[in-house]
C-alpha cells in the first residue's frame, strides 16, 4: 500500500543518475533515469528540472535528497566530508542546500589502513540504509565488514555503526580498462559475458603463488587463449576472478578478518554482488548481500524522514 508522493530521493553517480518519486514511508511511486555527474557538469539544476518538472508541477515543490558525486567539487554543490570515524547518523546534521528544497548528502574521508587518505560519495548513504532498516538486521551491532564492489570498490569496517576507516580499491575500473582498451583480455569482437568455470578459475589462480603481485599474472589472460586452455569468450571472467580474489585475499588481513567464517556485509548492484559472494564463500567466509540501489534509497528516505522531524519540531 503506498501513500501520496512526499519526496524525491536521487543517487547522482559518476555515471549514471537514478531519480525516484516517493511516499513518507519510502516506497519509490516512479522511477527516471538521467546522464551521470561526470556529464551533467554545469548543468544539474537544468538536468534535475528537466526530470522532476512533472513530478512537482503535479505534486507540489517536494523536497529533493541528493547523494552521489553530485555534491563533488565539480558537482551542483559541493557538500564537505565527514571525518571518520563518523556514525552515519551525523549525515542528517550535515546536508548542504543548493536552492530551497534540495538537500546534498556528505561524503566520508579517513585515513585508510595503508595510512593513505581516502574518499567515498554515495556509499555512506547505502550503508545508512542497510544499518537503519530491514535490509542487512544487526549491521550496527559489534565489529563488521562491508564489502562494495564497484568500479571503486570500497571495504568498509564499522563498530557498533560508527564507521572507522575504509579503503578503496579500483577494481571495477581496472577490469574494465583491460577489457575495453587492452588485448591481453579479448578481441573487440568477443562479448564480456559471465562464464562461471573462468571466473573460478581466476579466482583459483588469484591464491596461487600469493608472493607474486597480480600485475605478474595478468598477462596469462591471453596466453592461456592461445595455448587453446581457456576459451576466448571466458577469459574476461578469467580476470574478473582474478581480480576480484586478488581484492578480497589484500583486504581482508588489512581488516583483521582473514579468519574463515566471519561474514562480509557486500552491499552492490546485485551481479557484481553475487561475484563477491561467490568469491569470499571460496575463501570460507559467509556473504550477505543488500541490494545497493535499495540501500541508497533507503538512507535518503531517513534522511527525509530525519528532516521532516526537525523541521516540524
């Protein structure tokens, strides 16, 4: 059962832009689609208008939550980070406006375990979303690790819902950059499709000789295509496996959670998801998954709600 429209929750990624027209309670009534932050550059207000002129012109001038590299230095406004460790329920305290009605999320920064700074935009949002409502029950309760496959993938270790540090890891970009732009992985015309057998079998060779750096295997790629061992069309898999083990087996002792058994929180779009899943499950530890597009409409709907409560306090 859903309720007149309440508010607009929008994930402004990199790539791609997600807009949802919502009741009080979160349920998403519609749902648009819009060009990423790295093309709206100069032109979100235009671009947000354009999207959501229906929406307010029938529904009145809602409040919009905004979260993603919206709020970047070359996003609408650019919304400052929290310095972790930080609870997610400090984003509320600190929402940046660029016009009336319309809320940007905050980012989070730390030093991460490799004593390097770091940076994440809409993930402290999904992660508000898991911990505050059904999605991932007692994530904010004790130690806990959450994996977020991603173009940046980010690990992320929390206590108690306070956020301690994180640590990014490019994996997702790195793929797709041997894939696309590289023939160690496959010829123009050979489609990247899941095969199952490769992705293990990267995923097996990722743990062989833990001493050598990934970028010396990298090349057995397309050996292991001419030598007729690996099947062209499984290789891009191949290397997913590969780098996906090789992200999990860095992690995890960065973490302290390289014991077999403890459980990964992987919050993500629900392939990529499954792929960690089935990754840290080989390595013995158990996965829950959350859907990461339930998780950052999730967080901007308390943070609505959090909003509506201080403004008719």
């Amino acid at each position: 059962m859903t309720g007149p429209a309440a508010y607009i929750a929008g994930d402004w990624g990199t790539s791609n832009l997600r807009l949802a027209l919502c009741d009080a309670d979160g349920q998403v009534l519609e749902l648009r689609k819009g060009p990423g932050a790295a093309e709206s550059r100069g032109k979100f207000a235009e671009i947000f208008d354009a999207l959501c002129s229906e929406w307010r012109v029938a529904q009145g001038e809602l409040p919009a939550l905004l979260c993603g590299m919206v709020g970047s230095a070359f996003g609408w406004r650019e919304a400052s980070y929290l310095t972790c460790p930080a609870q997610t329920q400090e984003l509320a305290d600190a929402l940046v406006s660029p016009r009336a009605n319309v809320y940007i999320v905050p980012g989070m920064k730390c030093t991460n375990p490799l004593g390097a700074p770091d940076v994440m935009r809409g993930e402290e949002t999904q992660i508000l979303g898991a911990t505050c409502g059904p999605l991932a029950p007692g994530l904010d309760v004790g130690k806990k690790l959450i994996c977020m496959p991603g173009t940046h993938t980010k690990w992320v270790l929390m206590y108690d819902g306070v956020v301690q540090e994180f640590l990014t890891v490019p994996t997702g970009e790195l793929f797709a950059l041997l894939s696309d732009h590289s023939v160690i992985v496959r010829d123009r015309e050979t489609p990247v499709a899941m095969h199952a057998a490769g992705f293990e079998r990267g995923l097996a060779e990722a743990r062989r000789h833990p001493e050598v750096p990934v970028l010396h295997k990298i090349f057995q790629a397309r050996t292991l295509r001419l030598d007729q061992q690996l099947a062209p069309e499984a290789a891009a898999s191949w290397m997913s496996g590969l780098l996906v083990g090789t992200d999990i087996d860095g992690a995890l002792p960065l973490f302290d959670a390289a014991g077999p058994g403890e459980t990964v929180h992987v919050i993500g779009a629900a392939e990529l998801a499954r792929a960690y899943v089935t990754a840290l499950a080989a390595r013995g530890h158990a996965a829950h998954p959350v859907d990461g597009g339930a998780a950052a409409f999730a967080g901007l709907g308390h943070l609505y709600r959090e909003l509506d409560r201080t403004e008719n306090a």
